[in-house]
C-alpha cells in the first residue's frame, strides 16, 4: 500500500473528522472511504475524466442552489420547507465536492 500525505484546510479537516467519528473511522479510513467512494463513482459513470461523477455533482449543486434562492423568494411554508431541506443537501454535496477534489490534487 502506497502512502500519500494530504493537506486540508482547518474547516474542511474538521468536516472530515467528524465524519469518520460518526461513521466510527479514523481520519486516515475516512479519507480512503472518500477515495473508494470517487472510485466506485467514476466506474459507474462516464470514463471520460479521472472523477466524472464530480462534474454531475457540480452540475446538480448549482441547479439546487437555483432552486433555493427560488424558493428563499417565496413565503409558503411548504417553500420554506424544502428550502431548508435543499440547503442541507447543498452543504452536503458542496462539502464532498470540496473532499473530492482535495483527495485528488496532485502534491504540490
């Protein structure tokens, strides 16, 4: 097995602590998880770029995040509703987007 260092910002670091103690993982595991994730992605998508999944992802965010700024303008409870639950979604996809592309950087 190879070894690879990787450097996250404090925010994003925390972020993926926390995940790997909910998911009872160390850090290290987490990241691996992430990794096997992207490669299990990528092999059930297109294999025209390294993560192609990521750019549906991409896609996906800025159509939710469309459709929350819509919804923000409308005062129903139901908009209020699913305004909440997509900027959950949001910060979610955004954040593993965000892992995604760290993980894949090449070292600097």
């Amino acid at each position: 097995m190879g070894h690879l260092t990787v450097t996250l910002p404090a925010e994003l670091r925390e972020f993926v602590a926390v995940q790997a103690k909910r998911s009872d993982r160390s850090l290290a595991a987490q990241i691996r998880h992430y990794v096997a994730e992207a490669q299990r992605k990528s092999r059930n998508g297109n294999a025209t770029a390294t993560l192609p999944w990521l750019a549906d992802a991409k896609q996906r965010l800025e159509q939710m995040q469309a459709e929350h700024a819509r919804l923000a303008q409308i005062d129903e409870a139901n908009a209020e509703a699913r305004a909440g639950e997509l900027a959950v979604k949001i910060h979610i996809l955004a954040r593993e987007i965000e892992v995604a592309e760290l993980v894949m950087r090449p070292e600097e």
